[in-house]
C-alpha cells in the first residue's frame, strides 16, 4: 500500500512538472505551440496538456514493456534519483557561493557534508547500470 502511495504520487510530480516544463518552453517559443487547458478558473498553474499526457504515457509504456522486469526499472529509478541528488549539491554549492555569498569556509564543509551522503548513495547504485541503470545514463547524455 505504501508503495502504491509512493508511486501515486511520484508520478504525479512528474506529470506536473512536465506539464510546466513544456508550458514555459511554448512560451519561450523553445516548442512550437501545443493545446492547454487550464482546469481551475481559480489557479493558473492547474493545466492539463493532452499530447504531454499522451507522450508520458507511450514513453512509460515502452520502458515498463523494454524493461521486462520491475528490478530493471528501479535500478534505473536509483541511478536517476541519486544522480539527481548528487547535481543538485553541486548546484546548491554554486548558490550558495554566487548568489547567496557564503563564505567559502561555511559553504564548503556543508558541500562536502552532502556530496559525502549522496556519493555514497550514487556509488551503491551505479553497480546497477547493466541491470537497467544504463537507460538513465543514456537519458542523461543526451
């Protein structure tokens, strides 16, 4: 059940967030335009975008059928989720350094404290990437 819930709600945040991702790359004139409907009359960021909706659903599709087994798809899912964490302590150092204006003796060490963590992290899954982790890796180099 817990699972279930976890999964519910991740992909959820996916689908959010690639409907707000294309949303600003049409206003950016980065993609060419594409419907959107907007669901509340009262929130600006409640849109549904069906050829997004549709292009999440064929890619999941593909890789849960290319994929074959869940183990397959969760050694991809951690490669992606640590590789995320460990770009992200790198880019919190650069804020914290550019925009913020730590100090280096106070930025640093917490740098070091979180990539610490997430090398760990990142390190125990990339053993993984013949057993599915490979197609993150692709993602990610393209």
């Amino acid at each position: 059940v817990l699972a279930t819930a976890a999964t519910v709600i991740a992909s959820q945040a996916v689908i959010s967030g690639a409907f707000s991702l294309t949303r600003q790359a049409v206003q950016l004139n980065m993609l060419p335009r594409l419907e959107i409907l907007h669901t509340s009359e009262k929130q600006s960021g409640q849109i549904y975008m069906p050829r997004v909706n549709l292009l999440l659903a064929l890619v999941v599709m593909m890789l849960v059928v290319g994929f074959g087994e869940s183990s397959k798809l969760a050694s991809a899912y951690g490669i992606s989720v640590t590789g995320n964490m460990l770009v992200t302590t790198v880019l919190l150092y650069v804020v914290m350094t550019r925009i913020w204006k730590w100090k280096l003796s106070l930025a640093i060490p917490l740098t070091v404290l979180f990539a610490f963590i997430d090398i760990g992290f990142f390190a125990s899954n990339i053993v993984k990437v013949f057993e599915g982790g490979w197609a993150s890796l692709v993602v990610a180099f393209t």
